[in-house]
C-alpha cells in the first residue's frame, strides 16, 4: 500500500492505493497533487434482505473540493446464472442509480456527507445475488471508485447481499 500524498490523511483509506512497493522513492505510481474523494461507513440495511424488503445504502462520501456526484452500480445475479470476473457479463452488466444526501427516500439529515440509495422490493428474489460499487465525482472531475480493484488481481470486489424468502432459513456450506 502507498500513501497518494504525503499532505493528505493517512487515516483515510480512500488516501492509500495498492501499487508495487517502491522502497526509499517515491510513490509516483499512484502520487497525485489532489486529494481523491473519500467512501467509508458503506452499509445496507437490512443486513440480510428479504424477497418483501426496500434494502437502503448509504455511505459516508467526502472531498474538500466538494462533491460533484455519487452513484451505486449494481448487478444481479440469479440463481443457477452466476457469472464472476472474466466473463463479460461481469463487467458490462452494470445498472446505475444516484444516490442523494438531500434528506428524503431514508436520507436522514440533509448534507451530512451520507449519500443513500433504496432498491425497490422488487429487485429483491429468493436467492438472488446483488453485487454493488459506489462511484463518486468529486467537483473537479476526480472520480473514484469502491472497492478498487488492485494491481494483485483481475478480479473487480464488490459488495454484495443475498435475498432469502422470509421464513427461509438457507442452508451455509463453509469448506477448509
């Protein structure tokens, strides 16, 4: 991990990026002059969504140039049609919704810096798989995007929740 800048927060995760170390040099790889936006505190209440439930996201998104934009993308994934990383699907089928702090939809207090979204019951399906990313736009222009995929993998993380039936207990396999 290197720190963006050595003027920013370091206790913010948003103020790090994953690149090849670079002992005793600078950080050029992923040095930048501006500091990114930053997304913490990402929830989704319920915690384990019913096929009858609104499932609200929110996220703690700040910049000091001020933010421009914030959206969740999310797919979904039904069950027996799991596709993941390396299969088109994974990258292209991505549906986008704004989020907004402006304090209605279960936005609690206007302009506290916690942007939320609600997906309708209707997205909700037994066993049904949604994966979401945050995207943010900060005023001038700088964008970033959680999770971030790592120089360490392929794969692009995401965030996801599994819808079950209400009363439908379902069955966790943990393999060692």
């Amino acid at each position: 991990m290197q720190l963006v800048n050595p003027l920013f927060d370091n206790d913010l995760a948003g103020s790090w990026r994953s690149a090849t170390p670079t002992p005793a040099a600078g950080n050029s790889r992923v040095f930048a002059d501006n500091i990114p936006p930053h997304i913490r505190q990402v929830k989704h209440s319920p915690e384990q969504p019913r096929s009858i439930d609104i499932v609200t996201v929110t996220a703690k998104v700040t910049d000091p140039d001020g933010v421009d934009n914030v959206t969740l993308l999310y797919q979904l994934v039904d069950p027996g049609d799991y596709f993941g990383p390396g299969q088109p699907r994974f990258y292209n089928i991505w549906i986008t919704t704004d989020m907004h702090d402006d304090g209605v939809n279960d936005d609690l207090i206007t302009g506290d810096g916690i942007y939320t979204v609600q997906l309708p019951e209707s997205l909700q399906a037994h066993r049904r798989l949604v994966r979401y990313r945050i995207s943010v736009t900060d005023s001038l222009g700088n964008g970033l995007l959680v999770p971030m995929p790592t120089i360490h993998s392929r794969t692009l993380p995401t965030l996801f929740m599994t819808v079950f039936l209400p009363g439908k207990v379902p069955f966790v396999r943990v393999g060692l």
